[in-house]
C-alpha cells in the first residue's frame, strides 16, 4: 500500500514535471550524426541550434515560449529514418520536423509526417521527393530549403556546356542520391540535345575508381559530371591524377564537404559545384554574423559543410515565422502559414519573399544558386 | 597497352593486400582448425591505430613521430588482439568440443571491436597520409603510388619471412608439428597451447600491418576492414586454407579479374568473377588450389 502512494506521488510528480515543460515548443530535428555523411548533418544541426539560440534569447515565440531541438542520429540509414520518425511523432510530440540529409532516410520516414499533418522542412537531402506528393494527390506537408537534384543537375549540366563540354561523361554512386542524380542529369542533357559518351557508377567506400575513369577516358569524356558524397568523390579526383588524365570535374553540392576537400588535397583544386551558400563570399552583415556565432560556438572555420549550416539556420526560421504568422503550433495552421508567408525573411542562403506555395514546396530557385569552386582546400566563388 | 598495365598493376596489389590478410587465416587454420573471422576488423585496428599514433586528426597532417612508432604500435595493437581473440573466444569454444561455437564467437569480437572504435573514435573517414609521400610515380605512362610498392615488397618479405621461420626453425617445426597432429605433437613434448595461442598473435599481427599498409590506398575509418575481412577469406578459400604461398595466387586472380571485369563489363559486377571462381574451386578442388588433400582417418 505504502508502495503505491509513492508510486502514485512520483507519477503525479512526473506528470507535474512534463506540465511544466509545456511552454516549451519541441521542433525535431533528424540527419546523419556520425558515418561519412556526417559533416552535414552535423553542420546543420550546429546551424540549428545558432538559430534556436537567437530566436530563445531575443524572447522566444508565441509571447515567451521557447523553442527546443530534439535531435537524433539516423546514421544515414533509410530504416532509422523511419524508426525516429515515429518516435519524435508520437512519443516527444513535435509540433515539426527538421532534416534530414539523406535522400533515402527523407524518402523513408516523410510519409509519416504528412500522415500525421505535422510540417516537414527538409534542409539538405536534394534527392527527396518534396513537390511530388502534389501529384500523388496526399495532403503535403513536407517543404524543402536545399537545391533540388533537379535544379542542381540544370546548373552541373548548364555549365559543364557553356564551359564548351561536348562529350560529359556521368559518374554517380549506386545509392538512391547518385542514380536520382544521374537520371535527372541525363535528362538534362537530353533535352539539350547532348548524350553522355559514358555513364559508370560506383560504391559507398570504394577508393579505387581508375576502372571507371579509364572507360570514360578511352570514351573520349571531356567533363566529368559526379554525383555522390564526400570520400568517393575524393577517391574520383585521387585516381584521376593517378592515371594523369585531367578533365574539369563538376558535380553535386556535395563536392564542398570537408571530407571531400581534405581527402583530395590538390587533385580537389579546380572542382566545381553548386552552392546556396559560400562562406568566402559571405558578406552580408547577417551571414558575417552567423560566421563569427559559429567559429565562437562550434571553434571550425571553415565549416565543415557550410551549406548544410546555412540550411539548417534558414529552415529554424521559416519555420518561427511561420508559428507567428499562424499563432499556434498546430500542423495544419502551421502548413498554412509557410504556404503563404507575409513577411519577408533575410537569411543566409538568400532572400525569401513568399518562399513557398500552395503548389511549390520548393524554396530554393536556380537563380539562388551560386557555383562554387574547390581551391586549397576551400571553397570559392566561381562565375556562373 | 598501358591502360591494360594499369589495371593489372592495380588489380595485383589490391591482390597482394587480399593475399596478406589471406595469410592470417591460414595461419590460424593450420595450427587451430579455426578461422579467425575477426581478422577484418584487427586489420582496420591497424589501420586506425596507425592512424592516430602519425596523424594528428585536427589538421590532417603529420603528427611529428617517426613511422617506426605507428609501426611498433600496430605490432603490438595486433598481438594483444590475437592473443585476446585466441583467449576469450577460440579456446573456450574449444574446450567445449563444439564444433563451430568459435565461427560465432570471433564474428562476436569483431562486431565489438568495430563497435568500440566507433564509440571510442570516430564514424568518419580520414585519411592517412604514407610515409613514402603520396605523389604518384610514373612508369611509362602506368600510374603508382611508392606505398604500393612498399604493400608489395612488405607482402613477398612477410609471406616468404614466415614460411621460412616454419620450415627451417624449431619453433616454426613446433608450429608445423601441431598443425599436423595436435595430439602427437603434445605428446613429443611441444606446448601445444603456447603454439595455437602465438600463431593468433602472428596472425593477427600480420593483419594488423595489412591495415596500416593500406590505410594511405583507401581511408581510415570504422568500417574499412568489413569488406578487406571477407574478400581475404574468399581468397584462402581460393588458394588453399593449408598452403603458405596459395594466398598470394588467390589474390592475384580474385584482385586483378576485379579491376578488368570493373573496366570491360561493368563496375557493378566488378566482384562476380571472383566469387564465381570461389563457388568453382568449392566444387572441384574443395581444399583449394593449393591445398593439401586431407585424410581423415576414421
């Protein structure tokens, strides 16, 4: 008996306990924390926290409620994904998701999201299908802040033919993110009227890709259009210099991860890739600031995925403006909101009136995306 | 034809690298009757050990100490796993008369080897840079790295150094001696336990220079040793688990028709023919290319 008073107490403590919390506003967040997409998930839930930080010292949201990130590791595999969709859904009650990298985890666990009517803001994972859910006629609630593989294939493929490319040659990774890429590219250059000479492919962890590369050389390949992740891109540009072929390589925003640049060293320099943001040419006295709160908060410069930082700040702030503009934390309202947000946002990653419709998720356009360009080790500005 | 070398060239030393981890197996197996199958992950235990005694994570670059440090290291990071391998999973499973306790007890050490790296280290990849510098050198037009030329030589010394040491020494006679019959060998007044428990420690060592020897060829990380692991245990398959110098031919044909099937087929099927040739040799020469046919004696 005397047993279950204190039971009974300590669950009313507890029940006390999560009362309290509740102005707190729970916001999810989910991406690869460790394995070899880790430099951006980590960068961007860095990126995120920096935002939450600002928003819960300038007073929070909804009149003093602060703001909180739940983050987990989805290790970049599909079924975790899935796994802590569910969890931050039903068991900490997000009242929205941010995240994650990955193109299969995003196109594993969103379907519970738009399930449970709870706003999704994808902020890397370029591959996921965001305004394809439009016409598979579900209620959508997921959004995106990251080029799109369409956008980024327009501008890989785009610059690789006013460079005066006539024979590209598409080398992608096997997984969901490199075939994703390589379809879109060679629709790209269908439309524009060119074939790729050769089309090869490799493995997450291979480091030897002189096979490939000498049948795209023997094919007479004039660029290398690469789509995949940091180390195996590398290893592209490493057995590259070791067969003594020098062809421009261009290739996913991916190629401006850290562990692509350390890993190729000097095979790097020259490299081209989109961006939506470039630290070197970050002069506006909101990314300058952003700049100095991560060096001071996180002691990296540079960041070791800046793109993925800079999404992620962006996307904790579409998301605050729109809980103001909706006045709740409800999804719907919520959902309602970001399709129409009123104020204009100045982020890092450009300047957004209207970011997204009630037709378009996607907040990212081709004219906000910059070339990037690897040189040392770092990345810089290049003429679109 | 250059093209042609290239490939060759690469493919025999991604061989030569299957050929040495293959060569810890059978060292294991003759004595032992077991396969080590954690020998993967000791061999990225070399590889990542190696890794932080001569590169400082920060930067990328040189820690300052000589490579005779990372090596020593590594040696010594081998023969305790070997010796901690043969202890709390081979030889328990042993003493129980079960046949085949020891395949799952060594998967166990190396799925926890693997797993406390990633705890205790890193997820990410690095790379290690090679004390012979990583600029490629040329040969008429065919592209090698010096730390390939060292992976070869390194090889041929450690294969032909140990099956020296068995043939011509005491204590490798001692080895041969409990190889071919435990019992008998016991009985000739040989610590048959002491040789078991030194041939792991070798074995294990020899993997573990393996991953030190390849970590500037393809990155250190958690995860390197998982597929290095089990293509090197197709090849002793393939040569022989009871030859000495079966390993190295095995690797020569499973890493050179991987290059040229990935070149003139298609990446995606760059390891099928090896493999095929594995599921060959199985069904007609089950000891392998080189092995010793076994009697057993009912």
């Amino acid at each position: 008996m005397k047993r279950n008073v204190i039971l009974i107490s300590l669950l009313c403590l507890a029940m006390f306990g999560c009362n309290k919390k509740s102005d707190e506003i729970k916001i999810g967040v989910y991406g690869p924390f460790s394995g070899g997409s880790a430099p951006m998930g980590v960068s961007m839930r860095n990126g995120a926290k920096l935002a939450v930080a600002e928003i819960n010292a300038a007073g929070g949201v909804l009149g003093g409620k602060k703001l909180a990130l739940i983050d987990r590791d989805d290790e970049a595999k599909n079924e975790r994904g899935g796994q802590i969709m569910q969890e931050l859904l039903e068991k900490e009650n997000v009242i929205a998701v941010l995240g994650p990298a990955n193109t299969g985890v995003a196109n594993a666990s969103t379907q519970y999201t738009n399930q449970k009517k709870i706003p999704q803001i994808i902020n890397i994972a370029a591959g996921a299908k965001v305004n394809e859910f439009f016409a598979e006629g579900v209620d959508n609630y997921i959004f995106r802040i990251a080029a799109s593989d369409d956008i980024q294939s327009k501008v890989i493929v785009g610059q690789a033919l006013k460079r005066g490319a006539k024979k590209p040659a598409l080398l992608c990774d096997d997984t969901n993110y490199g075939q994703n890429g390589r379809e879109k590219m060679e629709k790209v250059l269908a439309a524009a009227g060119v074939k790729p000479v050769y089309i090869g492919k490799f493995k997450i962890k291979d480091t030897d890709m002189t096979a490939q590369l000498q049948e795209a050389k023997a094919a007479g390949a004039d660029v290398i259009l690469a789509y995949g992740i940091g180390p195996e891109l590398a290893a592209v540009s490493n057995s590259m210099d070791r067969i003594s072929w020098k062809v421009p390589m261009i290739g996913s925003w991916t190629l401006s991860m850290s562990n692509y640049t350390t890993n190729a060293g000097k095979n790097g320099n020259g490299t081209m890739m989109p961006q939506t943001f470039i630290e070197s040419v970050a002069t506006s006295p909101k990314q300058q600031a952003f700049l100095k709160a991560y060096l001071d908060q996180y002691k990296e410069s540079p960041i070791s995925s800046a793109v993925s930082a800079a999404q992620g700040y962006d996307s904790v702030y579409l998301l605050k403006l729109a809980i103001e503009q909706a006045q709740s934390t409800e999804g719907p309202k919520l959902k309602a909101a970001l399709e129409d947000l009123s104020t204009p946002y100045e982020g890092l990653t450009g300047t957004y009136t209207k970011p997204f419709s009630s037709t378009d998720h996607e907040a990212i356009k081709e004219e906000n995306v910059l070339l990037g360009m690897v040189q040392d080790g770092k990345i810089i500005s290049s003429d679109k | 034809m250059t093209e042609v070398l290239q490939l060759i060239i690469s493919g025999a030393i991604q061989g030569m690298i299957y050929a040495l981890i293959a060569f810890g197996y059978n060292l294991t197996f003759s004595t032992s009757k077991t396969i080590n199958f954690s020998l993967g992950q000791i061999v990225m235990l070399g590889g990542v050990t190696g890794y932080i005694l001569y590169i400082d994570m920060q930067s990328g670059q040189l820690s300052g100490l000589p490579f005779i440090v990372p090596l020593i290291g590594v040696l010594i990071i081998g023969a305790l796993a070997g010796a901690v391998v043969h202890k709390t999973a081979v030889e328990p499973s042993l003493k129980f008369k079960s046949e085949y306790t020891w395949i799952l007890a060594t998967l166990a050490v190396g799925i926890i080897i693997k797993n406390g790296v990633e705890q205790l280290w890193s997820t990410g990849d690095f790379r290690m840079l090679s004390p012979l510098g990583d600029n490629v050198l040329r040969f008429g037009g065919v592209g090698v790295y010096a730390q390939e030329i060292l992976i070869v030589i390194v090889s041929l010394a450690i294969v032909c150094g140990v099956e020296m040491f068995k043939r011509r020494t005491i204590y490798g006679k001692a080895i041969q001696a409990v190889s071919e019959d435990k019992a008998t060998a016991s009985l000739m007044g040989i610590p048959e336990k002491f040789v078991i428990t030194i041939s792991f420690m070798m074995s294990a060592s020899i993997a573990a220079i393996a991953g030190l020897l390849v970590a500037p060829l393809t990155f250190v990380s958690a995860s390197m040793g998982t597929v290095l692991g089990i293509k090197a245990y197709s090849v002793s398959i393939i040569g022989g688990l009871e030859s000495g110098f079966g390993p190295l031919v095995g690797g020569l044909i499973l890493g050179i028709s991987e290059t040229l099937t990935a070149r003139y087929i298609s990446t995606g099927y760059k390891e099928m023919p090896g493999f095929i040739f594995l599921i060959i040799v199985i069904l007609f020469k089950p000891n392998g290319l080189f092995g010793k046919k076994i009697i057993k004696k009912v």
